[in-house]
C-alpha cells in the first residue's frame, strides 16, 4: 500500500511539473474606425460594378463613411444630417462591395 501511495504521488508531482503553464493572450484593442468616404460610391456610378471601389446605397450618398477593417472584414457606418451614426450592412451574397444603409 505504502508502494502505491508514493508512485501515485510521484505520478501527480510530475504531472504538476510538466503542466503548461497558463498565460494570458495578449490584448488587441479593436481597429479604429477611419474615414472611408473617399472608397465608396454610388450604384450609379460607372466605378460601382467593376470591383475597384465600394458601393454605398444610401440617402446620404458617399459623405460620413467610416470603417474598421480587420483581417479582411470591415464593419462600416454613416452618420446622418444629425450626425447619428447608422450602420452600413454588407450584401455580401450579392456583392462583397455592396454596403446598403440601416436607417436603425
């Protein structure tokens, strides 16, 4: 019995020993949103289905566009004529480009 114990204890010991030790992950704070009104035109716009610029459907246009891309998925919104922000959804089932404005 006494011979057990100690190879159980040696087993635990070393089990201790060779866990890995935890660590916290360093923290990434998320991506500024910048101004992204200068990419983004409007569906009528010959640039707007070739691919090389952003389409923003929207009754405020291009103005007051502002993104945060982060390993390629970018979260944008538009602030209205009161500067409230409303968030531009990508249609990427129709086109990757296509933003359209939520007026909620």
């Amino acid at each position: 019995m006494k011979r057990l114990l100690t190879v159980c204890a040696l087993v635990f010991g070393a089990g201790v020993a060779l866990a890995p030790t935890a660590s916290a992950q360093d923290y990434v704070p998320a991506p500024p949103f910048e101004s992204y009104s200068q990419y983004f035109v409007n569906p009528l716009q010959p640039e707007a289905w070739t691919g090389s610029k952003l389409v923003a459907v929207s009754p405020f246009g291009t103005d007051n566009i502002y993104c945060a891309a982060w390993h390629g998925m970018r979260d944008c919104y538009q602030l209205d004529a009161a500067q409230r922000q409303h968030d531009l959804v990508q249609i990427a089932a129709i086109s990757p480009t296509l933003y359209v404005y939520n007026p909620f």
